[in-house]
C-alpha cells in the first residue's frame, strides 16, 4: 500500500498548538479544523484528546464520542493522516457501504488487531473527507 508519510511531531515534547498545526499542515490546516467541526456537528464526536504514545510516533488527537474514539487524527508535512480502528460490523457494512474501491482495498489489506482492522488514510484534499465522513458513520454505527 506505500509508505506512510512520518508524522510531523515526531521527538516533540510538548502538544502541538494551532500554529504549530499550521506550519506543519500547510493548506491542509482548513481541512484539519473542518473535519473536527463536521464530525462534531453531524455525529456528535466532541472530545479531543491530543495522545503522543512514544517520541518516535508523534502526536496525534483522537476524536471521541462519549469514552469512545471514533478517529485519530496525525499530522504530517503538508497533509495529515486519518485512522480508525473498524470492529467486524463496520468492515462488513463498508463493504456494502457505496465506499471507493480504493478505501475497501485498504481495509483489505490492513492491519488485524484484536480491537478491529486498522486503516489510516492520508487527507490532501478535499475530495479524501467524504470517505472519511462516510467511516465515522460506520464506526458509530456498528
């Protein structure tokens, strides 16, 4: 499937604030702060928890409904990464779902863990949110 562009704030000690967002994410910061508003408004996902798990991954800000995460959310330079963890009803309802060919490849092809399937999609424009939006729906619903 590719390499994963790094994340932008790998070895940062400190929570990335909204100008060092910028500066990371470039003309992807609109989408970064218009995704966080759609989820929240249509799904009501409305905690934000900025997690670094190791120096060596990065920061990342999970999006949570409730105790649930719903998406994780990773900067790079110049775009960001997109992650959710779909149990086997979600997997199975993309499948039905309507989602671009290239999404069901990557779930696919992902990662197994016991909490679900793994996938993380890199947002560089506009056209990448509806599958997004799409897999946020899915998670809460299954």
């Amino acid at each position: 499937m590719g390499e994963l562009a790094p994340n932008a704030f790998i070895g940062k000690k400190a929570t990335p604030t909204d100008a060092d967002l910028a500066e990371a994410l470039g003309l992807t910061k609109t989408l970064w702060d218009s995704l966080i508003v759609a989820v929240a408004a249509q799904h009501g996902v409305t905690t934000q928890e900025w997690r670094c798990y190791s120096a060596k991954a990065g920061w990342s800000l999970r999006l949570k409904r409730g105790k649930r995460t719903i998406l994780w959310m990773a900067p790079c330079k110049g775009h960001f990464r997109v992650a959710f963890v779909l149990g086997d009803r979600a997997v199975d309802a993309a499948r039905q779902g309507g989602l671009p060919t290239r999404i069901l490849r990557m779930i696919d092809q992902a990662e197994k863990y016991p909490e679900g399937t793994g996938i993380r999609l890199p947002i560089k424009s506009p056209r990448d949110i509806p599958a997004v939006m799409k897999l946020a729906v899915l998670k809460l619903e299954n």
